[in-house]
C-alpha cells in the first residue's frame, strides 16, 4: 500500500515530512491483507493516508467503447492506440465500457444544462454566493451561501445572487439537482 505523509512525525530517529510517500508493507494472516501496529496507528490518527489507485477504465487497443457525440447521442468507436481523437476523448472524460455509462452522463448534463440556466449570478468575491447542495447526510436539497455546510454535503454550480432564486430552482427542477447529484439514480435502483 503507498501512503502519503500528512502531518509530520518521527520515530526512531527519522523525520517524516509532510508529502513524503511511504511503502506500507501488507501482511497476510489468514490470506487477509493487514497493514502493522504502527502503520495503522499512524493511519487512524491523521499522520498519513492512503493513496488509492486510479480506478478510471481506459480501453485496451482495438477494444471498443462508448462516448457522447456532438449530437447527444451515445456512440461506439474502436481504441487505436496513439490515435489524437481517442487520446483527446479520454482525456476529458468522454471514454465509457458501457452503454449505460454514457447514458448516464448524458442525463447530468442535460440536468446541468436546465439549472445552469437559473443561474442569477456568477461567484463574485467577498459576496453571499447562494449556490444548491444535496445533503447527504439529511438526504435533502438545500440551498445556502455559507461554505461550512458543504463538509457533509455535496454541492454544485450555478450560483444565485439571492436564497429566493435558489430555492426556486429547487422547487422547479428538483429532478434535475437530484440527477446532478447522483440521488435520482441511487432511489431508482432501491426499487
């Protein structure tokens, strides 16, 4: 496991600096990977954390995938390595295994069109910026301007120049924030 130092700390003699990458050995007991006493401690009070692996799928030469073409519309093309146009694709995100994939990502944007046309405002520094968010923890949309209320929250662009233009673009697209926010899916498919 590769871990990055987070706050510093010694031991034994040695000074770990904040942004050091460290190899954390895994141990198998019983075919379960563990990591040590120490690293675990060093884990669960905030000294590293773990660097996950990137987990974007990318498609191996002459393997087929999907994206989103100019239209809107979900189409397949082959990987050619080296090629600019599926380089220039996966690049910007628009490189799927699946069809469903990218019927997903047309709904977000096609959400993310519609309520970026209630936007009232763009960020203006030092100003109450209203945006929406979903909170997760509540499982409601909200709108606020006070940017502590997104540690437990998710939230999203555009921002409003007044809580009264927020809140009605929650109320007339309320299935659209919740496409934006990946809550519309989640509901759909505990049913």
């Amino acid at each position: 496991m590769k871990a990055r130092v987070i706050k510093e700390w010694k031991m034994n003699g040695i000074t770990h600096k904040v942004g050091e990458i460290m190899n954390i050995p895994l141990h198998s007991p019983g075919g379960l990977p563990m990591i040590g006493d120490r690293d675990a401690f060093l884990l669960d009070n905030g000294f590293i954390e773990e660097i996950k692996e990137q987990t974007r799928w990318k498609p191996e030469k002459f393997q087929k995938y999907y994206r989103v073409g100019s239209d809107g519309n979900v189409y397949g093309d082959v990987w050619a390595n080296g090629s600019a146009i599926d380089n220039g694709r996966f690049e910007i995100g628009n490189c799927f295994e699946t069809k469903e994939e990218v019927e997903r990502v047309i709904e977000y944007l096609k959400a993310l069109a519609v309520v970026r046309g209630d936007a009232t405002t763009k960020f203006v520094k030092c100003e109450r910026n209203w945006y929406v968010f979903y909170d997760s923890t509540a499982g409601y949309l909200d709108s606020d301007y006070n940017l502590s209320d997104i540690k437990n929250s998710i939230f999203g662009l555009p921002y409003f120049a007044t809580e009264e233009d927020a809140e009605r673009s929650i109320e007339q697209h309320k299935n659209e924030w919740l496409t934006i926010f990946g809550v519309k899916e989640k509901n759909e498919t505990q049913k």
